[in-house]
C-alpha cells in the first residue's frame, strides 16, 4: 500500500469517529415511569369483604401485609385506578372482628412506615365491649394517625365511618333496636368526627354509612334485609345481614376512589370492569356510581 493510500485511510477513519463514539454512548431511549403513590388500607372484615366474592378479588394486584391471600375493597380501588390511569402501589393490613386498637398494639412492626395514603377502617360497634361507646375508637385512630404522619407529614389519612348492621337494627339486643338504620349510621359517623376534631393529622371522613343509606333512599337497595329483598333493588347487606353483599363493598370502594383520586365515580362508567367481573347490571353499576358521586358532593371540601 502506497504512502498516500495509508494516509487517505487513516483520515477517513478518524473523521468516522466521533459519529461512532456519539452513537454509542448515547442512551438507549427508555420510557420512564412516575414512582406509585403508596396507599395502605387497616381494617378488619368490613375492608377484606368477608361473605362475598370480592375477599379473593384479584389479590394478586394488592399485597396483604398479613400474607392472607386477600384482594377486598383494597383490590377494587387499585382496579378502579387503573381504568382511570393511576399509579398506586397498594397494600392492606386486615383481621376480622378487630378494632383500631388492635391493629396499633399487633400491628406496628407491619405498618408503621412512610405512606401516602392511609385508609382506617376500626369495629362496626366502635367498641366490641361497649356498642356504641365511641372513647376506644377515638384514641386509637389519634395514635395511629399521629404515628403515620410521623413518618410523613403529607400524609393523606382517612377515616371510614361505616355502615348499619341490619342485625344490629332489626334483632333485639343492641343499642339500636328498633330504631331507624339512620341512628346507628349517624352515631358511627359522629365518631369519625369526633376522632378527626381530636386527631388533625386524620384529614377526612369516608361516608360509607351515610352513603348506603342514601342508596336505599333512593330505593336502588333494599332498606330490611329480613322482610325479603324488593324487586329491582339490591342487597347491600349478605346473608348475614351484618357484612356487606359485593354490591356493600363496590358501594364502599367507589366512595374511597372518589375522595382518594378526587375523580368523580361516574366517569368509571357502567361497564367497569370490576363490576362487570363481579356480574352486575349496567344499570345498577351506574346507579351505586351516581349514589357514590351525590354522596361525596355533599361532604365538605377537602
């Protein structure tokens, strides 16, 4: 090869270079993702959904702190913010027939971390011991919410009032014997509010009591589960009339989507996808939506 060719090649090859070296050290172009927004649920039968086929709802989406193979209400909400686009990586801590004081004497080590949103769910009687004595319930949502904004101060946590147990009203025994479904709703949601005043980390109330009652108001459900079921209306409550029928937790769940995500539960329309697993009509997948959506219009505002 003559001195002049060697030369030739040796520029050429020089010029071609830096293009090279460019090209491959540039980065591949790899789309990037939002970090979810952590959420955890506490509670006990009334968030799992026992007596119903959404306790094993696609558990696979969720991750049970108890290691329980629940989905529950935790598993439609993550299924509710898929359709709608949202990123939340979501977790429960769950035993039946426990109140808020149970969770905060066994449960610490599991969930005392750094959250984003905390749902707190205590006893459907406030106080196993005491039905209707709002005390207990009171001081354990205040700890427990004061131990959470520890470790994050913009934690969101809310607090579920929940719903009248039909056995509790209807059947002889209880402190709500005989009196309307409103009466223990409202005594229940009063001390949500109660728990709240006391305990400013807790941000806001979910209204499943009052919610479910505005359904049978508006007779999409049955207000007495024990006198048989109207025609064209649904079963809030299962067969034992103390736990919530799929059609409760949907109710539920819809009313922690909206607060949650502040997305209105109507935009998930009649052919969302948990309620069309869970073989319910179109119409009465809109209808819980609607109830839900009037519901939490006529909160206060965040």
């Amino acid at each position: 090869m003559t001195g002049r060719r060697l030369l030739i090649l040796m520029a050429a090859a020089l010029s071609a270079w830096p293009a090279a070296a460019q090209q491959t050290a540039a980065p591949s172009p790899v789309a990037t993702r939002a970090a979810p927004r952590t959420m955890l649920f506490v509670g006990n039968s009334f968030t799992y959904a026992a007596y119903s086929p959404v306790r094993r709802y696609r558990a696979e989406t969720v991750t049970d702190l108890n290691q329980s193979g629940i989905g529950g209400v935790p598993a439609l909400f993550k299924r509710f913010t898929e359709q709608a686009g949202l990123n939340y990586a979501v977790s429960l801590e769950t035993s039946g027939g426990k109140g808020l004081e149970w969770h905060y004497d066994n449960r610490r080590a599991l969930i005392d971390r750094a959250w984003d949103v905390v749902i707190l769910q205590g006893h459907s009687l406030l106080d196993r011991d005491r039905p209707g004595d709002p005390a207990l319930h009171i001081r354990y949502a205040g700890l427990l919410a004061a131990m959470l904004a520890a470790r994050n101060p913009a934690v969101d946590i809310e607090l579920s009032a929940t719903w009248a147990r039909a056995d509790m009203v209807y059947q002889p025994g209880s402190p709500w014997s005989g009196q309307p479904l409103e009466k223990m709703a409202g005594d229940l949601r009063r001390a949500a509010d109660q728990a709240r005043a006391a305990a400013p980390q807790i941000r806001g109330i979910i209204p499943i009591g009052e919610c479910w009652n505005r359904a049978i108001a508006a007779r999409v459900a049955d207000p007495n589960p024990y006198d048989g079921i109207a025609f064209n209306q649904v079963d809030l409550w299962t067969f034992d009339h103390y736990h919530g029928s799929a059609y409760g937790y949907y109710l539920e769940a819809l009313l922690i989507f909206g607060r949650v995500t502040g997305i209105d539960p109507r935009q998930l329309g009649a052919k969302e996808l948990a309620a069309e697993d869970l073989g319910f009509a179109p119409t009465v997948t809109e209808a819980l939506q609607r109830i839900a959506a009037e519901q939490l219009a006529s909160e206060p505002a965040r």
